[in-house]
C-alpha cells in the first residue's frame, strides 16, 4: 500500500537537505529496501507561507488501519528529525491591519 504525505518547509530551507533528510526518515523507518522500493519526493507548491512537498512511500499492508498509523509514524518522525535539524514547518500568519476610524471602545 503506497502512503503519502504532504508538508512544507520554510522558504529559507537547504532543499536537497529536506529532500535527503525526509527520504532518509522514510527509508529507515518503514523499510523500503526490504520491500524494494524507492522512497518518492516531489516538491509541489510555492504557498503563501512555504515551500511544499510531497513525499510517497510503501507498506506491506492492506489495512486502512495500518495506513493511518503508518502515516502518522511518518509525521511523527519527519517532525522530530526536522526539529533536531533546525528545519521549519512555517505556519500561516494574517495581519490584520484596522482603520484609524474604527474605534472598538464603543458598545
């Protein structure tokens, strides 16, 4: 069963270093080359906030089950491994600018 996994970091990020790291995460973590496959990584979006990406591996499952959990193994330690390195996952942020007009002490 193949899994998929979409994140983002931020702009300021070493590219090839996230591509390496999160294959490398993916490939010891759910035994890729036991089962012969190749970790897929493919960036995909410029967003307002971050550089996204995907990254595609496979289980020996056909559990639904089995694809929850190892999807959330896989956020869980590409996670850890992008905070050890210093690397961000950004989060939107909105700025929200007010008229001189609007006061907001009146009831």
């Amino acid at each position: 069963m193949r899994i998929s996994v979409e994140c983002g970091v931020e702009y300021g990020a070493d590219l090839e270093k996230v591509e390496r790291l999160t294959k490398d995460v993916i490939t010891s973590n759910f035994n890729q080359k036991e089962l012969n496959k190749n970790v897929e990584f493919y960036y995909t979006d410029f967003a307002d906030s971050s550089i996204n990406f995907l990254c595609r591996f496979w289980i020996d499952s056909e559990n639904a089950l089995e694809k929850l959990k190892a999807k959330s193994k896989a956020i869980i330690e590409i996670k850890k491994a992008f905070d050890k390195k210093k690397i961000n996952i950004p989060f939107p942020i909105r700025t929200l600018e007010f008229s001189n007009k609007l006061d907001i002490t009146k009831k």
